[in-house]
C-alpha cells in the first residue's frame, strides 16, 4: 500500500504543476509587460501561449504515451516543462517569454492523458473512479494555487519567480517517476503514426483554438477569427474523412461516436466552459461592480477551486457505488443552480456572500461532473488510447477557453454578466439531457486499439450486469 501511495505523489504533482503553470501569470500580468516595455494588449499573448499549444498538440502528445511509454514520456516531458520554466523566468522581452511559455504548453500537453493512463495503472482498474478522482482534485488544487502564488510570489520577489516555483517541482516529478512509477513494458505493441490524420486533427484543433483566443480581442468579423475558424473547421472535416480510409487511423471516427464517450466529452465541455466563464466573470462583477478589492476577490474566487478539490474524492467514491453516469447528472444539476443563482446574484446586485455561496455550489457541480465524465471517457473504446484521452483533454481546455470568450463577448457590466451566468446554466441543463442519452455499447473488435492502453477484459457476465444497470460506467 505505500508503494502504491508513493507512485501516486509524482502523478499528481505533475498534474498540480502544469495546471499551476497554466494560470501562474494571470495575477502579475500588469507587471510583467511593464517590466518588459510591452504594452498592455500583449498580454493576451503570454497568458494564451501557453493553453493554445497544449491543447493543440494533446492528441498527438497522448500518442506518445502509448508508443514510447507513459513514464518515459512524463519524465522527458517534465524535464522539458524545467527549461521552459526556467527560460521564461530569464527572457529578457517580450518574444522569448512568449516562445518559452509555448514551450512550457508543449511540454504540458503529454501530462495529462499520461498521468489519466498511470494513475488507473497504479491504484487498479477496480478503482479507477477514485484515481480519477485524485487526478480531479489535483487538477482543482492546481486552479487554486496558480493565480495565488502568482499573485503573492510577484508582489513579494518579482514576476520572474512566479515561473522558478515551476522548477524545483518538475524536478521532484522527473526523480519521483523514475524511481516510484512501474517500468514502461517494452514487449507491448506500439502503433504507429498515421501522419495524415494526426496532422489534420492538430491543425483543426490548433486553428479553431486560434480563432477562440483572438475573438475577445479581434471580434467575431476580423479576418484572423473566421479565416482561422474556416480552416480549423475544413481541417477536421478532412480528418473525418482520411481517418475513415485508413486500416490502423490516429481515432476511428466510429470510436468518437460511441455514446460513452460522447457523454463524458459534452459533459465535460460543458463544466469547463462554466470554469472558465465563472472565473473571469465573478472577479469582475465583485471588483467592478461591487468595488471589492483584488486580495478579497481573490480569497473570494478561491472557494470555487477548493470546493473543486476537496469534493473530488468524494465524487469518486460516489462514481464507483452508485455509477458514474447519475453522479455525472446530479453534477451537472447542481452546476446549473449554481450558474443560475450566480445569474440571479449579478442581476438584483447581491453582495459577496451570496456570489461565494453560489461559486462553491459551482464548484461542487464540476466536481462531481469531472470524476464520472473522465472515468467514462477513459472507459470507452477511443479513451483506451492515448490519442483518445488526449482529444477529451483538448475538449476541456478548448471548451475553457470559449467560456473565457463570451465574457468578453457578452460584457462585464451586470447585463452582460447575467447573460454569461445563463449561458452556462442552458449548457449545463444540456448536459443533463445529452447526459441521460442512450445506453452504452460493447467495444467493438473491428476497430484496433493499442494493446498498451487497453485494460484487461471484464468477465462477460460483469460486463452484462454493468450495461443493464446503466451504473457501471458513465
């Protein structure tokens, strides 16, 4: 049992550590530019380097997990993540912080659905609703403390700090994987790469996620957005249909179909696109509207990451008794009250009190959305590869990066605001819907997958009661 406890610390600190990187330079924004002479609409630059390149590259970086090894490709991954940390903390302008940040987000990109695929490996099949859950909780821990150490390492050592934190934990990652996680098994299949679907997937992805970060800044008319959009949008079409052709393709199109997968994927859109909207829209409603300060926005804000990690355990062990798929629609109910209460908040003008109340409502909704939606994707047929894990992945970080857009969109004055909080609660009552669809089917033999990711079989009678009970997987 402590064996298995010690593998657990590298997994979930790499996934604190890149999800810390991701929001780190949120909060010293304003002086980092200023320290580098770069003027204020710049900063779109540092803060979306770093997402838009993980999130492109997640499909194909979780590929390599299943062709070189999940701990191999976590170690050279963090150590990658320690020359982008360090490079950024020593840029000297505005370019070269740009270009390690995009480092850092390459870096990142294999963490994810290699640390999804080790954390199942080290705790068991038969608990993967309670790794998940740690995974979740370590990913809610990592939203805390990202914009908090940003904020209180700039004001106490400078800017450059907020990234030299980064380096001292990817090396306890890099040490900690090598020496705790189980040896990578060399006798297992590696597929190969279809060049042709990974390339369109990643260019697809990549522009549409281009088009996302501009349309605060540009508008939906500027050439940048639908030029980027239009592409990202033909990418994808051509993806679909090379990948239909091919004997071994990068992701069936059959397998993104399967109902399981889906599910968790819409769901877990749908939860971060209220993360990302809530985020943006709660600080600037109480700052804005309210006239709080930014230290009590920000310790008022943190109830919604806290509530996401300290109910994540509690979601898993409610996903493996009771089944994920109804733990994933109460979730998303309560997300829904949440947004809607939040709506209703920013509408009438309610001071702090009520906005925390409703945020960690919200949080608890998306913790017990992101344990069941991850189980269930890593349980179907697509989530058995590394490709498939790491295009549910991009979804989430995409769908972020769109709840961030219609704030900017919709306003932060209260109209605007209330708008915002009432989109995510239609997308949340959506997900409830799309949530209770159909029933989940077999794994299909025709379409390969690789033997590395793929779990041992349930007993034929297991798998029977798991699908007529609908409780067994999301």
């Amino acid at each position: 049992m402590l064996a298995t406890r010690l593998g657990l610390l590298p997994l979930l600190t790499a996934t604190l550590t890149t999800t810390m990187a991701n929001t780190v330079v949120n909060v010293p924004m304003t002086a980092i530019l200023a320290d580098l002479h770069a003027p204020l609409g710049r900063g779109v630059l540092v803060a979306t380097a770093f997402p838009v390149t993980l999130a492109a590259l997640m499909p194909l970086s979780g590929w390599l997990g299943d062709r070189f090894g999940h701990r191999r490709v976590l170690c050279a991954s963090m150590a990658s993540m320690i020359l982008g940390a360090a490079g950024a903390a020593l840029a000297p302008n505005l370019p070269l912080l740009v270009a390690f940040r995009m480092l850092q987000g390459l870096s990142a990109a294999p963490v994810l659905p290699v640390v999804m695929v080790l954390v199942v490996q080290v705790l068991g099949e038969e608990r993967r609703g309670r790794a998940l859950s740690l995974w979740a909780a370590a990913n809610g821990a990592g939203q805390a403390l990202g914009p908090t150490t940003g904020g209180l390492l700039s004001e106490l050592l400078g800017w450059r700090a907020v990234f030299w934190q980064i380096v001292p934990l990817s090396v306890l990652v890099v040490a900690g994987g090598w020496l705790l996680l189980p040896r990578d098994d060399r006798s297992r299949t590696r597929p190969r790469l279809d060049g042709a679907g990974a390339l369109t997937l990643t260019c697809g992805a990549g522009l549409l996620l281009v088009a996302a970060s501009a349309l605060p800044s540009q508008g939906a008319g500027a050439p940048v957005v639908w030029g980027a959009a239009t592409a990202g949008a033909l990418a994808l079409v051509a993806f679909l249909l090379v990948e239909r052709r091919r004997p071994t393709p990068f992701l069936h199109p059959r397998q993104l179909a399967e109902l399981r997968y889906v599910r968790s994927s819409f769901a877990a859109a749908a939860q971060m696109f209220v993360l990302g909207a809530v985020l943006l829209a709660t600080p600037a409603y109480l700052v804005g509207t309210q006239g709080m300060s930014q230290s009590r926005t920000g310790l008022a804000v943190l109830a919604l990451p806290l509530a996401m990690a300290s109910l994540a355990p509690v979601a898993g062990r409610c996903t493996e008794r009771f089944g994920g798929r109804g733990v994933m629609r109460w979730g998303l109910a309560v997300l829904f009250a949440g947004a809607v209460l939040l709506a209703v908040g920013t509408g009438v003008g309610l001071g702090a009190w009520p906005v925390v109340a409703a945020l960690v409502l919200t949080g608890a909704g998306i913790a017990f959305v992101q344990t069941p939606a991850a189980t269930g994707a890593s349980r179907s047929e697509a989530g058995r590869t590394g490709a498939g894990l790491g295009l549910f992945s991009l979804v989430r970080f995409g769908a972020t990066s769109l709840g961030a857009a219609s704030v900017a969109l919709l306003g932060t004055q209260p109209a605007g605001l209330v708008r915002v909080f009432g989109v995510c609660a239609g997308l949340s009552a959506v997900g409830v819907v799309v949530a209770s669809l159909g029933r989940d089917t077999g794994t299909r033999a025709s379409v390969a997958t690789p033997a590395a990711s793929t779990p041992p079989a349930a007993p034929a009678a297991s798998r029977s009661r798991s699908r007529s009970d609908g409780r067994a997987t999301p």
